[in-house]
C-alpha cells in the first residue's frame, strides 16, 4: 500500500523538554496504525502536530503528499482529529452538536440531512437524537464525538486515546465503527491505553521517553511473550535498564 503518513526526523520541543524526539515512521492508505506507550512518552504530541495544531520543531510531516506546515489549509480538510476530551457542547442536543459542525464545514441542503442520519444511525445515537449532550453516558459521547469528527467525510482519522474510561461494550461499539470506516478506505491513527485494542491494529508503534522504541504488527510485537501488554512492559524495562519483576505498569 503507498504511504498516506510520513513522519521524517520529526522533534519537537517545549523549552528545555524534549517531547517528541526524532521519530521517522510511515502509514499506508487505508490502514489502522496504532500508538502504545507509557503515559508522557509523546503520544498526544505526535498526534497534534500530525492533525497540524502545531509544527514540529524540525523534521517534516507529510499527509498524501503534502507538507503538514506549509500546505496546512489543504491537509487539514483531510483530516479529522479526536483529542481525549472531546469539545461537544453539552447543554446542546445530539442533533444540535452534529448540526454545529455541519454549519463549520458549510454543509447544507439534502447532503446535510444525508450525513446527519447516516453517522447518528451509524454511532447508534438516532434514538437520542434530543438528548442533552451532557445526560449522555461516556461511551455516547465519544460516539457522537466521532460522528461531529466524521461529518466532513474526512480521509484520514486522527483519535488520541478515544475509548479511555469507557466501558467494555461502548470501546466495542466505537471500534466497530472504526473497523466500518476503514472498510470504506479511511487511513486510521489512533493512541490507546487498552491493548487489547493495539491487537486490533494492522501496525504499531511503542513510544517510550519521546521516541519510538519498537513497531511492528501486534503479532510481531508480541513475539514470545504470552501477551501484548508483558512483551511491551518487557522491552520498556529493557530501555529502562530495570529488572523484568519490578513492579512497572503501563
């Protein structure tokens, strides 16, 4: 598959701190790659400098064969980014939050209303489509996060940890849907806490201290080991210098 995402010798630093330390790494059209790591290893830096909110400080990044710094208008209309917290506004309806960002990327007329019933009845929010965002569970809220993200048909998705504190059949209701999407050829790049969502990955990479430490298929990352999680907690120790039965937890 050709590379939709090429990060060449990207650094970025905030005064003294080096908080994303020349990383290389690319991602093919159509493909889910994940970020695993420890917490404060980089991973939402990387992700906001991919979604170009800021630049890196050397290095460069390309998005379908476009500078992420100096074509920044044209990458960003293929982008839709995710951030842990997601800005809805809650004492706004369901259909109200998803009309909003219709009205910020001039959606109007029937494609309007054909986007908005296909991402509520794709998340599973047509039900509540009158429900303050604000009496919506965890897991609604990320779904319909997605679906404000989703309205501007973008090409590649862009998710910092979107399933962090919601619950088992909620994570599994939003990664059918990011299966669904890539099925229609949307390039994913997600960060998450749960392993057992970096198996669901085509590819990984394991950040540790600001660079990337290990990449590969979760099949290849898991190696020997019994699981996900032991093999990477092993090769972060290994970096560390430390003993594999110390007390380390991702």
């Amino acid at each position: 598959m050709p590379s939709f995402i090429e990060i060449r010798e990207v650094t970025k630093r905030f005064g003294d701190i080096v908080a994303v330390d020349n990383l290389s790494f690319t991602v093919a059209a159509g493909e889910i790659f994940g970020l695993v790591g420890s917490d404060g290893a980089g991973k939402s830096t990387l992700l906001r400098m991919i979604a170009t909110m800021f630049p890196p400080a050397s290095g460069e990044i390309i998005i379908n064969g476009l500078n992420a710094v100096t074509r920044r208008p044209e990458v960003k209309l293929l982008i839709g980014y995710m951030p842990q917290r997601f800005g809805l506004y809650q004492d706004l309806t369901v259909d109200e939050n998803i009309e909003f960002f219709m009205d910020i990327f001039g959606i109007f007329g029937a494609e309007r209303k054909k986007r908005k019933q296909r991402f509520l009845e794709f998340s599973n929010l047509l039900p509540f489509h009158d429900r303050l965002a604000g009496a919506l569970s965890g897991g609604m809220k990320q779904k319909l996060g997605l679906a404000c993200v989703l309205v501007h048909h973008p090409r590649i998705l862009i998710l910092d940890e979107p399933t962090n504190g919601v619950d088992p059949v909620s994570r599994r209701e939003f990664w059918d849907i990011l299966l669904q999407m890539k099925k229609d050829g949307m390039t994913i790049l997600i960060s998450t806490a749960y392993l057992d969502e970096g198996e669901r990955c085509e590819r990984l990479a394991l950040m540790h201290a600001s660079r990337i430490i290990a990449s590969g298929p979760p099949e290849t990352m898991r190696g020997d080991y019994p699981n996900l999680e032991e093999a990477i907690i092993h090769r972060i120790q290994d970096v560390d210098g430390r003993p594999a039965n110390d007390n380390f937890k991702l």
